[in-house]
C-alpha cells in the first residue's frame, strides 16, 4: 500500500496531478479543491494516498489530509458510492460538515451532491451513521447535541414564511460558521437569518 507521496508536481491535467518521485512519475487523481490549492510545477508536493484497485486497472488518488483520505475511504465502502463520486462528495462538504449532515440525518444536504439522488441519500445516511473516520466522531456528538433542534426550528419557521428550502440552508449555514453562544435562543437566531436574508435581497 502506498501510504504518501512526496515528490515534484510535474503539472496538472484535469482531474489528476503529475508527480515526479525519483524518476517516477505518477498519475494521482485529487478532488477539485485540492487542484486549487497546488504549488507551482517544479516545486515539491507531499499527497496522501489511497490505491484504488479494480481488476482491469489500478488507480492512485491523492488528498492534502489523512483526514480527507480517511473519510474517502469511509465512503468507498458505502454502496453504490465508486471513487469519482467520494471525490465528488469531498469537493461538496468539507469533513466536519459532512459529520453534521449525517449526525442531523437530514437526506436534503445530501441532493447538493451530484449523482445523488432522494434514495441514494437516504442509504448513505442508513451506511454511514455509525462508520465515520475516528477524526469526525466527536463532530457528529457535537451536531446531535441541544443546539441542532434549535436550528431545525428555525429553518421550519423560515419554510413556513415562504423561503426556499435553498435560501434556508444557506443562512442557516452561515450563522453556524459564526459559531453562536451556547445561551442563543431559537428566537435570536431566527432575528439574525430575517436580517441575513433581508441584506441578501438588498444587495
């Protein structure tokens, strides 16, 4: 098993790297964030790496974490996952939100996924509850802790005003990467997605 490579990025095409490791040049393929974030062609690369091994071929794909490849692996073994769309997934959420996805159990995140639909959705939650990598267990204990309800009443409070399911999860996403004080209220972080949403319309 090859566990890391660290080598020179030769250069770039499409959906994989080129990595120059002692003379050997391998053909690594990486979730589209990563190829955002690459250094220069000539400069050294260090990628963590998963072989991924089929009978009529063998495939490298590299991620910037043990983290990322951990969680990749983890969705290998889900069914009907292959690796493009585990990439695919990588590239949608980061880790810790993909915890809080599958700690809230709410299938509807998952549909932002490209080629996943209402029942893959759903089996991915069933599979996947109680398989996450060690590093995102504790991000899905902290997602099922007392602020979730808070946020579910919400976004049903903000539904029932006439906002779109979309509208919703945004805003939503937004207050809770400004991380609000354990004393908030239902009530006050409704105030601030009605203030989020209404600068949004002005803008």
């Amino acid at each position: 098993m090859i566990s890391f490579l660290r080598g020179i990025l030769l250069g770039v095409e499409e959906n994989r790297v080129i990595l120059d490791v002692h003379g050997i040049g391998y053909e690594i393929y990486v979730p589209a964030g990563l190829l955002q974030r690459l250094p220069s062609p000539g400069q050294e690369l260090e990628i963590y790496t998963h072989l991924y091994v089929r009978e009529d071929c063998l495939q490298l794909f590299g991620f910037a974490s043990a983290a990322d490849r951990a969680l990749f692996r983890m969705l290998l073994k889900a069914q009907g996952i292959g690796p493009r769309v585990a990439l695919t997934i990588l590239d949608t959420f980061n880790g810790d939100e993909f915890a809080e996805i599958i700690a809230r159990g709410n299938s509807s995140d998952l549909l932002r996924i490209p080629g996943v639909g209402k029942k893959s959705a759903q089996r991915l939650l069933l599979e996947l509850k109680d398989k996450l990598p060690a590093q995102l267990q504790a991000k899905t204990k902290k997602a099922g802790s007392a602020e979730t309800p808070l946020f579910d009443e919400v976004a049903e409070a903000l539904l029932a005003l006439g906002y779109s399911r979309h509208e919703t999860a945004e805003v939503i996403k937004k207050i809770k990467q400004r991380k609000p004080g354990t004393s908030v209220s239902a009530n006050d972080i409704l105030r601030e997605a009605l203030k989020e949403l209404g600068k949004g319309k002005r803008e």
